[in-house]
C-alpha cells in the first residue's frame, strides 16, 4: 500500500497569499517550515536546520497540509 503523498505546490500568487494571510503558530516555526517545504526540502533536512526531530516535523507538515490544502494546486 503506498503512503500518502504531501505535496506543497501554489500557484505563484497564492503562496505569498497563504504566507502573508493566513495564521501560522510562531512557537510551532509553521510558516519556516512550509516555506521550507515549498522550497523541496525533506521532513529530515527540515528537523536537522531548525534542531526538531524529524518525527515532529512530519507531524506539523500534516497540519500545515490540513490549513493549505484548499490552496494548492
């Protein structure tokens, strides 16, 4: 069974929409990550520059998928 793909791809206007508009946690470092994300780096790259394990950045990128997905492409 293949495990569910997150794909973070906007459309050029609407990342800086999302990135400006919408409510990212500032504790949680939300918006570093999702920009992060965007950029195509791994859940693993991702915890090892911002000192998280990798574990909970898989678990904030399946919320920040939840908040984004109705913006994506």
């Amino acid at each position: 069974m293949k495990a569910f793909e997150y794909k973070f791809e906007f459309k050029p206007g609407i990342q800086e929409y999302v990135m400006r508009e919408l409510y990212f946690n500032k504790h949680k470092k939300e918006k570093e990550i999702l920009q992060r994300l965007c950029e195509g780096e791994t859940c693993y790259e991702i915890a090892n520059a911002l000192g998280y394990s990798d574990r909970t950045i898989v678990r904030r990128r399946k919320s920040l998928y939840e908040k984004t997905k109705d913006y994506m492409i």
